[in-house]
C-alpha cells in the first residue's frame, strides 16, 4: 500500500491544491475525517471550516478554509470540491470581520427557517473559522 496520494482542492476560480500528500483532515458533519493512503472509497458533504494537510515530504503542512463542499476519496486520489477556498496565510482579518457583521446581519434579517436564513448560517460559520484561523487559534 502506497504512504502517500493526489489531493486536489478545487474551487470554481482556481485549483487551490494540486499536490503529493500522506494525510488530510477535513471538517464533516459529524466531526474531523481523517484522510490516509488506501482509505476505503467515500463521498461527503463538508462543513465550514479548516482543512489541514501533510504534504508527502511529512513535515510540511498547508492549513485551506473552505467554506463548506464535497469530498470524494478513492485509494489513490482526493478531491475536494469547495464553492470558496483560502489558505490560511492569506486569511484577511479585518475583511473577515466585515463579512462576519454582514453574514450575521443578514441571519438577523431572515425568517427563520428560510433558505435566507440557512445561507446566512453557513456565512456566520465560514466567517467564523476564517477569523479563528487567521489569527492561529
């Protein structure tokens, strides 16, 4: 069995990750999916948050926020699919937290229960984990 596989993360603007790497967690549903070599054949739905890898050198790591998305893994290859991605090193702060007062006004505004008031809720979250991540917590 192979130690290491392709991961590619794609958004619609770009192809943010095209690489070698030995591990991936990224954020599901029910908690971290973590990602090896062989991993049995899946596909899942992603939630807001930070997607962290190990490059195939084993000591380099690359931290990518997602904004939520599909995953699909087979033994030699992962993708993942995201409507918006951003490396953590590029992360805006105060850009960040304009879109966290937008996303939560917005959320303030929706009736509950709307497809509105869903977006706003994934906008809240995304807004969230950027700022937590930017500033390295």
């Amino acid at each position: 069995m192979a130690s290491q596989y392709t991961l590619d993360v794609v958004t619609p603007e770009r192809i943010m990750l095209s690489d070698q790497v030995v591990s991936t967690i990224a954020p599901g549903y029910e908690g971290q999916l973590g990602i090896l070599a062989g991993h049995a054949p899946l596909m899942t739905e992603l939630v807001p948050g930070e997607v962290r890898v190990t490059l195939a050198d084993g000591r380099t790591t690359s931290h990518i926020i997602i904004s939520g998305g599909f995953m699909e893994v087979t033994a030699e290859r992962t993708t993942i699919l995201a409507d918006y991605a951003e490396r953590v090193d590029e992360i805006d702060i105060t850009r960040a937290e304009a879109d966290l007062a937008s996303a939560r006004q917005l959320l303030a505004e929706a009736e509950a229960g709307s497809t509105q008031a869903a977006e706003a809720k994934q906008a809240v979250a995304h807004a969230e984990t950027r700022i937590r991540a930017g500033r390295g917590a």
